[in-house]
C-alpha cells in the first residue's frame, strides 16, 4: 500500500513539473547566491525584453511580447555562440497570425526601430489563412519552424533572393536541401487577400511581396536572424536558453541597465 501510494505521489509531482516547464530553458543552480544572482539577471532580463518591446512599438504593430522574447532570447544565444556578423537586425514571421496580417517584422536592435512591418506567405500544405501544420521534410511544401541565419543573395527563378540556413535540427535543419528562401512573389498582395481572402502560399518559402523584396534582402541580408514562430506547435531549441541570453545582454550591451534607468 504504502508502494502504491509513493508511485501516485511520484506520479503527481512529474506531472507537475511537466505541466510548469515552458519554451525557457531552465538550470537549478547549486547554491542560494547563484539562485540569486539567476533571480536578479532574469528579472534584468524581463524588464530589458519589455523596454525594447515598447520602444519598437510592436505591440501596436501586433506582434506579442511572449513571441518577441523568443525570437530575442534566440539572437543572443545565436550571438554568443559567434553565429552572427556586425548587423543587429532580429526578422521575425509569426504564423500564430493570418496571412492576411502583416505578420514579418524586422527589427534593427541597434537603433530600436522597427524597419518594416509587411506580408509573408506560408507552404500552401501547412493550412489556409492560418498556418497549423509544419515540416522539415523535403517535398513537403510545408514551412518549417525556427531559428534561422540568412546567408547568400542569389538571382533563380524568383528573381532576387536570399538563401537560409536552418539551425534547428528536425525542425528547419533541411532548408538548403529544400531550397527553402526570401524570394518575391506576385501573390503577396493586398489584390490576392482581395480575390482570395488570404495570401497565396509558397512551397515552404517565407516568400514576401515581390515589390519589397528588394527591401526586405538588403535588410537582412548578412547573416541576420530571422525566425519562424507557431505559438501550438510542439517545438524547442538549444537557441531558447534564457539565461544565456541574460548573461549575453547583462555582459556585453553596455547601455542595458541605463535604458532600464
């Protein structure tokens, strides 16, 4: 008996812990003064991802500060791991959004601007106006989710376009093998949502209007983050460690604790 209720009471707190654990990373540390500190910076670290959040103005552009934070704490993970070049430039597609919203946001962290606010189109097999279904499979036609680094500019099919490189592996790992790209497309368009009610939809690319394309490439041209985010989906990532990103933005952006002040 007394077996029986030990393995409900085991049962009960896994449960639990599962239920509490979020896309953060999360490490205990080994004494109180380490817990402390790991207090303190996350707190630092919450009220810096809020101050950005309202400088940019996002949330009056529609993005949410849960999606931002990610996208964030995934350009400083990526950015002390030595994945990045000099541009600050954080690219952001939320697919917990309609296609017929203006869901890429490009963020220059440096100068706290939002540079472009515009359309981006999803695979035509990962849903209608709103995307809910996600593969890293070739052939699949689906977008794939994750962190991104923005690589080559090239001249194909589409025109102008740029190539990516997925860094998560099993969600976005196979985009050069899927020729996953920005490129322009003539269905990302107000005259399309007018016709159709949503956007067209690409092969997997996060295709953008082709009369900005030009824009969008320069931009984020140079080995820049860019970021594929659904809210539902079951995904994870060793770039989502928040305390690495603290340690990140309380060690080596110099102007943190005065933005705070």
């Amino acid at each position: 008996m007394k077996k029986y209720i030990l393995g409900i009471a085991t049962f009960f707190l896994v449960g639990i812990s599962i239920v509490g654990t979020s896309w953060k990373a999360t490490e205990l540390p080994r004494t109180q003064q380490e817990a402390v500190k790991a207090i303190a910076a996350d707190s630092l670290y919450n009220r810096y991802i809020s101050t950005i959040y309202r400088q940019v103005r996002l949330d009056s552009a529609g993005l949410s500060e849960q999606v931002f934070e990610k996208a964030l704490t995934g350009f400083y993970n990526m950015k002390y791991s030595g994945l990045l070049h000099a541009k600050s430039i954080l690219t952001i597609a939320d697919f917990d959004q309609e296609s017929c919203k203006k869901r890429l946001y490009i963020i220059d962290l440096a100068s706290k601007k939002l540079l472009m606010n515009t359309w981006v189109a999803h695979g035509q097999n990962s849903g209608g106006d709103k995307p809910s279904s996600f593969s890293n499979t070739i052939n699949s036609n689906q977008s794939s989710l994750g962190f991104y680094l923005t690589g080559e500019i090239y001249s194909g099919k589409h025109g102008r376009s740029l190539k990516l490189d997925g860094m998560d592996q099993g969600f976005n790992s196979n985009a050069r093998e899927r020729s996953i790209v920005v490129h322009g497309a003539s269905y990302v368009s107000q005259e399309t949502i007018d016709q159709l009610g949503r956007l067209g939809r690409s092969q997997g690319c996060p295709a953008v209007s082709a009369k900005l394309v030009d824009q969008v490439i320069n931009n984020i041209s140079d080995r820049t983050v860019l970021f594929i985010n659904n809210s539902d989906q079951q995904y994870h990532s060793v770039f989502l460690n928040e305390s690495l990103a603290a340690s990140v933005v309380l060690n080596q952006e110099q102007v943190f604790t005065a933005q705070l002040d």
